[in-house]
C-alpha cells in the first residue's frame, strides 16, 4: 500500500506539474513570458494595459516635441508606473499620469529599476517642476498642484531643452484619439 501511494503522489505530482506549464504556456506568465512575446519581455501586465498616445510639448522657442506615451489613469495603473519595468524599456518609454483633477502628492521610486525625470504640469499644461528621481526612498513632487506628471528617462527634459515654467503640455493633444 505504501508503494501505491508512493506512486499515486508522484503521478499527481508529474499531473500538477504538467498543468502548471500548459497554465504559464497560454496565459503568457512568469519565464515564458518574455520567450513567447518578446514586446512584452521586461514590462509588467498593467503597464502592457496602458493604451498609447500622442502627445505634444512645447519648448520655450516654440518648437513641438511630439512623443508616444503611456497613459496613467485609473488607480491601478497611477500606482503601477515603471515599477518592475526593465531599464532597457525605460529608456525608450514615457508614461503620462493623467489626475481628474489639480492635486499634491508625493512620487515614489520603490521597485523602479532605472533613474527617471518627472515633470509636474498643471492644469493647463504648465512644467510646473522637473525633477530627476534617483532609485532610492526620497519622496518627490512640487510645491503646489498639479494635474499631470511625465516620466521620462532621467535627462530627457534637460536634453530636449524642457524648462519649469517656461515649457507646456498640449493639453489639446489629449484630446486627441489614442491609439
């Protein structure tokens, strides 16, 4: 009787096991993630929800930057950020918070893997603050409200010559369709 037990645990065991790669395989989690959808290798479910947009700002001189966000707007997705997002796509990725309304809070770098710049923007569209976020538990934000935060690859705003209170978000290109 012990020996059909014995092998009774280890076929279930084999079973189990069988399940839970078949289980991996079709919803596209954990290792095999990144080998069956390479897009997706070093991003997280939430930030793959994320839909993108066009958007544009608007440089002292005039000049227009349009870029491809990412659009933060529901709980999940505000508190998601780059968190356990690869530096490789960090570099190449901007993700736009999107608030209902004017607020102060206070940015955070936990679980994010790479520097990153944010911008701090009112309501109608001006960098009110840009700061540059150090991995670490500093807490970050401006002194007054703001209704959208860019994140971006740390030095991104000084290179494309980005400047607090001098700079603006379209906001009309928010209005425009996402993609």
């Amino acid at each position: 009787m012990h020996v059909r037990l014995f092998g009774s645990l280890l076929f279930e065991t084999v079973i189990v096991g069988l399940l839970l790669v078949i289980s991996a395989t079709m919803t596209g989690c954990g290792v095999l993630k990144g080998i069956m959808n390479p897009e997706e290798a070093g991003t997280t479910p939430i930030f793959n929800q994320m839909k993108s947009q066009v958007i544009q700002l608007k440089r002292a001189d005039g000049f227009i930057i349009s870029l491809t966000v990412k659009i933060a707007d529901n709980d999940a997705k505000l508190e998601a950020g780059f968190q356990n997002i690869s530096p490789e796509i960090i570099q190449k990725s901007f993700i736009l918070f999107v608030f209902g309304e004017p607020l102060r809070a206070l940015f955070h770098m936990h679980n994010v893997l790479a520097p990153l710049d944010i911008a701090f923007i009112a309501g109608n569209g001006t960098l009110i603050k840009i700061e540059t976020m150090a991995v670490g538990p500093e807490l970050y934000g401006p002194d007054e409200p703001f209704q959208y935060a860019l994140e971006a690859r740390a030095g991104f705003f000084a290179e494309n010559k980005l400047v607090a209170k001098e700079s603006k978000l379209v906001t009309s290109s928010l209005r425009q369709k996402e993609k």
